[in-house]
C-alpha cells in the first residue's frame, strides 16, 4: 500500500485493524512510511500488526503482487500519472479508477498490463454489500455535507426554547436520496432540523419517511426511475425542466439545500437554476455534493465556496477525505473483503461469471475488459 499523492487526500488504502485478517489470509503487507500519518495511523500502528514498513514508493511497487489506493491513476487526474511506469504487467490494482472518465487514461492503465478492479464498479447486491466502497464514501459525504451547511448557516438547525423565546428550525431539504442523501437526512434530523427529500425514484418515500422526514412529490413521473442495480437513470431534457418548474418553490422555502443525484458516467443533472436560488431566503445554504460532475445547481463552483444572490453556494470535491480516519477504516474493510473474495489458495480468481469479479475487473492483459465501460467508451465489444 503506497501512499496516496492525489493534493489534499488524507485517506489511506488499509488501517492497522484489517491486518491481522490479510495476515491469516497468507498476505504479507508492505505499507509506504506515513501513508497512514494525516488519516491517524502512524507507521508504528501497522509495524505493530505485522507490516513491513517500506522507505520509497517505488519500493512498494516493484516488491507488491497487488497494490491497495485510494486514488488510482484515473481518479486521481493531477498526480496519479507518475505510478504508471511503477506498474508492471500482470500486477494487481485495486481503488477509485474513475472508469467513466477519460478514454485515453484508461487505455494508458490497460497499456501497462496490470489486472485492476476499480471499486466503484462493485454491484449493489447483498452478497458485495461487505465490500461497496462507493457506498461507504457516500455515507461520509452525505454525513459532512450537513455539518458544512451547519457551519454556514447564519441560522440554528434545531428548534430552542429559551429566555429571549422559541427559535425555530432550520428547514433542510435533500435532493436525490441515495446513500449521501439518506445520510444527510440524518444528520440533518440529529441536528435537530426539519427534513425533507426529493427523488426521482418513488420507492424511496418509505425510507425517508423513516426518517422523519416529508418526501416531496411532484405531478411528474419519470420513465425507468431506477436500473437494474439500483442507480437513477438518466431522464430526458423535458423531465428536468418540468422537474425544476414543479421543485423551485420547495426550493425557495428551504434554509439548506444539498443535492445528490449523480448518474454513472453522466454530467449531473442541473435541478437547481440561479432563478431557484435567487428565490431563496439570505443566508439560505445550497451544498452540491454533484460539483464533480458538473453540479447540480447551475451555479456552482466546483471545489469552492461562493456566495451568490445573498446563498452560499458550496461544491465541494472529495469531501471524504475530510473524514480520513473513518473514511480510511471503512474502505479500508470493503477493500480487505474484496481481497480474501478474489484471492484464494494464493491465486487470483478470474470468474467471469461472477458479476463481483466480472463488474470490477477494469483491465487485463493489456485490454479494457469491462463491458460497460467499453460500451461507454465506444470500444468494440472484445471477442469472447
């Protein structure tokens, strides 16, 4: 496990606490020196648990069967092109590959002839729910994203009592409830706010209902709300517009506004317009968790804090890795269960049909393998 190079990233691949189930599996663990430190694992903590603590990246390489990140080469487009030469043909990688990125950087990782399963590739089914990392960093996001707009918030989130009168609540509302936005509903309600949701799938009501919050329905419906593997589906032009006609005046009465809805290998949706934002209150919050993908409010400046029409207009990128401690630890478990599922014996196990070995295996033999991604990239289909 190499330390992580991507600007300002502070999580780390494996914590101390998976080592011991590595170790048992017939792993021998070499960690780069401080590439626990910011997430709060000293060197220490991983020579205590067996790890062999290794001076130079490129040491980690040379001496790795399979290398463990974070950001790969791929997700990490500042700096993750300077692993490349480090891999060598037939080496394991497993992290974040941003597999719907650019076509170019991923025939670069299939060109050096490493085997890589890119994690936000696992199906969301019961028997890979162990090792859904995209899963887990949604849960981070959707957790810090409330305590972002809480801290911008010129407002209380909760209703108090007190001598100088009742403060009302803050009103919270969560555009596309996924993972980050059932967390963000939360924390939201522990903070005291009053909550409340909007998404495109209508079989989420029930969850945010046990929430305590109110699902907002529109007089709209979309077509194919949801895939096979549980992700919203792209909708047309028409139903976005329709859509913010019928959002804007929930919008507008709502103090903090965080939106969520991603589509796999898409631009985000815009659901939030300046119009929208002008409506809403001074002081009022939008946090876009979308600003990655472009965001789904019009306005936002991905990676910055703005202040636009009397809103704070916040987008923030990789917002897990402000939380490196605990986003380190559940990756770092998703990841281990995702090890000891496809090494056994000492041996890769390349069942294709095994849609958790077939979904996430990125690229082998020196070809971009996965299906879909092909499909993305306007690949031909490979011959089987």
């Amino acid at each position: 496990m190499p330390k992580e190079i991507y600007p300002g990233e502070r999580r780390v691949g494996l914590v101390p606490a998976v080592l011991p189930t590595l170790t048992k599996a017939g792993f021998e663990v070499h960690i780069q020196s401080g590439a626990g430190v910011e997430a709060g694992y000293p060197d220490s903590a991983y020579s205590d648990k067996g790890a062999k603590i290794v001076a130079e990246r490129a040491s980690v390489f040379s001496g790795a069967d399979i290398v463990v990140q974070v950001l790969c080469y791929g997700s990490n487009d500042k700096t993750g092109q300077q692993d490349l030469p480090l891999f060598r043909r037939d080496q394991i990688l497993v992290g974040f590959l941003r597999p719907f990125g650019v076509t170019e950087v991923v025939q670069q990782i299939a060109q050096t002839g490493i085997t890589s399963f890119s994690v936000e590739l696992m199906p969301r089914t019961t028997r890979a729910q162990s090792m859904d990392a995209l899963s887990s960093m949604a849960t981070v996001s959707g957790y810090k994203s409330v305590l972002l707009a809480a801290d911008a918030l010129p407002r209380f989130f909760p209703m108090l009592t007190t001598a100088a009168g009742t403060v009302t609540p803050a009103r919270v509302l969560v555009i596309g409830v996924g993972v980050a936005g059932l967390q963000a509903l939360a924390t939201a309600r522990r903070l005291g706010a009053v909550i409340s949701a909007y998404d495109v799938r209508p079989a989420v009501k029930e969850q945010v209902q046990s929430l305590g919050g109110r699902f907002v329905e529109l007089p709209i419906e979309a077509k194919d709300a949801q895939d096979a593997r549980g992700y919203a589906r792209a909708q047309d032009e028409d139903f976005y517009r329709r859509q913010r006609e019928l959002l804007g005046k929930t919008v507008q009465e709502s103090d903090v506004v965080i939106t969520t809805a991603v589509i796999p290998g898409k631009k985000a949706p815009v659901l939030v317009t300046e119009d929208m934002v002008k409506g809403m209150a001074p002081g009022s919050v939008v946090i876009d968790l979308a600003a990655e993908r472009g965001g789904n409010c019009d306005i936002t400046d991905p990676g910055r804090t703005s202040v636009k029409h009397g809103v704070t207009i916040i987008g923030p990128i990789n917002l897990a890795s402000t939380v490196p401690y605990h986003a380190s630890m559940m990756y770092s478990r998703n990841v281990t269960a995702f090890l000891t599922y496809i090494i056994q014996d000492q041996k890769l196990n390349l069942n294709l049909s095994d849609p958790i070995v077939s979904d996430t295996l990125l690229t082998h033999g020196g070809e971009i393998v996965q299906g879909r991604v092909r499909e993305f990239l306007t690949l031909p289909a490979l011959a089987r």
